[in-house]
C-alpha cells in the first residue's frame, strides 16, 4: 500500500481507531522515510465535544511535529439543505475536505482507519438498505482518489485487537458517546442487529460478511477485467469531455454490462459514482429504449443524458443542456415519494374495495395488474398521444389540451404518468388512459397523488 518517501495524509478523529492507526503509522515513517500529515473535520454535532476532539488530534500533531489541516463544518445545516442524512452528510464533507487538503499538498497516500467491524457493518447495512454486486464488496482495501490513493490499512483488524493495542502502548483517544445512539442506522446495526444475529442465528456473522465482501470484492475484478473487452467501441470520449454511447452496440451487451457501461460513463464524468444509484440506470436504459429521439435525462450533478437516433451523448456538468422548469423524466417509486421538479408523486397500493369515482384531480387510481413496471413520470412531448378512458382508439395529448383550454405555456409543465414502453396512463389532473382503468375483474390498485411541496 506504501511506498518509500510517500507524502501521507492520515485521516484522524481522535477516536480509538484513528489514534492507533496514527501511532502505528508513526513506528514506520522514519524507516520509509514517509512524510506525514493529518487531516480533522469538526462536525461541530456535540457542541463543545466536537471542539474537543479538534483540540486534542492538533496537541497530537504538534507533540509529535506533525502538520494538521481542520475544517469546520456545520453538518446538520449540510444535512437540511441536500435533504440527507446527518450520517451521509458527514462522511461526505469529510470525503470533500480530505480530497481538497490532499490536492493542495500534493499527497500520495490518504489513509482512513476503518476497521474488520466496520466491514461487516457496511455489508450488512448495505445489505439491508439494498445494494449491488459492487456494493456487497464492503469498504475496499485500497481505491483511486483523485490523484491520491484511498487506503485502509487496518479493515483486517478487529476492534478487540485495537483496545489491546491502545492498552500496551497507553494511548488514551477521544471517546464518542454519540457513537452509542441508536438513532443513526450505523450504531443500530453494530449495537442491536449484530449481537442478535450473533448471539440467536450465527455466532460467525462477521467472518460471514468478511468473506462474502473478499469473494465478492475478486469476482468483480474479473467482471471489470472482462467488461473492457465487451466495451470495445460502445464508448468514446468526444470533445469537451463529452461521452458518446452507441445504441446499437449497447443494446447486444448483456444487461450487467449495461449497467457496468453506464457506471462506467457516469464515473469518468464525475470521478466518482456519488449519488448514482440503480433508479438512475434505469432511468437511462429507459431513456435508450423508450423514449423518443431528441429527450434529455438530468442525472445528479448537472450531468446530462441526450438521444440522438444512434448515439446517447452524456455532458459533464459545465457543458449540460439548461434545466427546465419541471424535471423531465423519473422514476416512479412505488410505494412513496418520486419527487419531480417542484411536486411530487405519492404513490401505494390500496385494496379493491371502495368508491373511487368521488376523488379530487390530483388523486388517480389505476389497475395496478394491467401496469408495466417501471412507471415513468414526465412532461409532455410533441406527438404523445393516449388511449383516453372511454374510447377505442389513440388521441393525441396536444388535441386533448386544446379540447380542455389548457393554455400553451402550461401544457409543457403538467407532468404525465407513463408506462416503461412509452404507454400514457395519466395525463395528471386531466386524463387517465382506458388502458388501466378500474374494472370487475381488478385485484390490486395503484392510489396515485400529485402533491405540491
């Protein structure tokens, strides 16, 4: 993981992980001659305490002549302003600020002290909230960070092992009490989840997790290894750092290599996969499919998606097309909240029984049985048309406006409901499609609602 003479940030909390990791990092410096730094971020989330650890990892610097970069970080405003958790938000301010003292001081190496425990807890926890192939690898052994390498030196190391270490050399770290709240998902899980599983279904749980992350973690190098192979020619880089994705060679990969494409894309864009999750691939394969030639996608971080007749050409965000007003096309999350531009879509099933022809215009009920999941939400394009309740035949969106007075400059911001071939459902507050109406022969039903945040 190190070289001789590398310029290492150490990431320090003051925490017992950290302050081992410092002190074991300090046993080896002089004899690879590596120059070292640290790295704190205050959190400023237990008030004096936070002040505290910040304090106590600069006396650790300074005793040792040790350079230390802080930042402080008002996390909970973080957290308001990008509706995220204090937990993600936290770990990306940290993420953001080590890259920027890294890049400043021209670093080789940032290490972080995660450990055997955390390992287990990120699988598992990932496990749960839903994840992928490459999210059940856990947290990696060592990974590319910008111009730095990402290392975690201690992720065979157990937390038992640590106190021991502490204990002989007489370290004495900072303690987090907020490490002992049940509220973040993270302390619940290592608090509460593992010693049930544990102590009533498994009393190897975590080797469990630890050798499904390092099985998982080599298969994925060779799915990597053979996707350059079957990438050949799908993708190439244009001017202005533009992405250009051929449709035809794209649509003979196999769908995991689709998905490995556009993570691919996506990643080079943006230099990392933040905020890119499986919605989003689905929304692209969508986008290539079904939707007509000239639609653009908006992906996180002012990326763009847009469809040409063979191509798909992704912009990185300083040469994006200009936003609209509405979003123009998501994923509908059934059951919950898709937000979309200035609204949002609520949608559960509910139960057949019931009057559902006394509703408001926001409110549509559709058979859920005649579906075909994924749903899309959009605005209108030129030549949509739909099967309106009632009739036989198709009726363009366009004529149904003009039939209802909907002025020209609000038709493109009323949004639709649309299947994942393209079929209408619902042109909100105006329009459900006979196609999915409620019937005799309906068992489930989708409850839609248009919200206004």
């Amino acid at each position: 993981m190190l070289k001789k003479g590398d310029k290492v940030l150490l990431c320090v909390s003051g925490g017992p992980d950290s302050v081992a990791m410092f002190h074991a990092f300090k046993q080896i410096a002089d004899s690879m001659g590596l120059k070292l730094f640290l790295g704190h971020i205050n959190h400023t989330l237990r008030a004096e305490e936070s002040d505290r650890d910040q304090a106590y990892v600069e006396a650790l610097g300074t005793r040792q002549n040790i350079p230390v970069f802080t930042s402080i970080q008002d996390t909970k405003k973080f957290a308001k302003e990008n509706k995220l958790s204090i937990e993600d938000s936290a770990r990306r301010l940290r993420y953001k600020f080590f890259r920027e003292v890294a890049d400043k001081l021209d670093i080789d190496v940032i290490v972080t002290a995660h450990t055997k425990d955390d390992q287990a807890e990120t699988v598992l926890m990932r496990l749960l909230r839903g994840t992928g192939l490459k999210g059940l690898r856990g947290i990696p052994v060592r990974s590319s960070f910008g111009k730095a390498l990402l290392i975690r030196p201690m992720i065979e190391v157990s937390r038992k092992e640590i106190e021991v270490y502490l204990k002989r050399n007489r370290l004495l770290p900072r303690i987090d009490q907020s490490n002992s709240d049940t509220k973040f998902f993270r302390n619940k899980i290592r608090l509460k989840l593992l010693p049930l599983i544990e102590r009533d279904y498994s009393p190897a749980i975590k080797s469990v997790l630890l050798t499904l992350a390092d099985l998982l973690d080599k298969d994925y190098e060779y799915i990597e290894l053979k996707q350059v192979e079957d990438f050949r020619g799908i993708f190439k880089k244009s001017g202005k750092g533009v992405i250009v994705l051929n449709l035809a060679g794209f649509k003979k990969l196999h769908p995991s290599a689709k998905r490995g494409a556009i993570r691919k894309i996506i990643q080079y864009l943006h230099n990392g996969l933040e905020d890119i999750d499986y919605r989003h691939c689905q929304e692209i394969e969508s986008l290539i499919n079904t939707r007509p030639v000239g639609s653009i996608l908006y992906l996180p971080h002012g990326i763009t998606a847009k469809k040409r007749k063979r191509t798909i050409s992704f912009n990185p965000a300083d040469i994006s097309v200009p936003r609209k007003k509405e979003l123009p096309h998501a994923i509908v999350n059934i059951p919950g909240l898709t937000r979309f531009g200035r609204r949002q879509l609520k949608a559960r099933h509910v139960n057949r029984a019931g009057n559902f022809s006394k509703k408001r215009k926001n409110i549509e009920y559709l058979d859920a049985g005649r579906l075909e999941p994924p749903l899309i939400i959009r605005t209108f394009e030129q030549g949509d048309k739909m099967k309106p309740l009632g009739m036989k035949g198709y009726k363009k969106v366009s004529d149904i406006f003009i039939d209802e007075k909907i002025p020209l400059n609000r038709r493109s911001s009323i949004p639709l409901i649309a299947s994942a071939k393209g079929e209408i459902l619902w042109l909100c507050g105006i329009r459900i499609s006979d196609r999915c109406k409620i019937g005799p022969n309906t068992k489930k039903t989708l409850r839609l609602e248009l919200l206004t945040r």
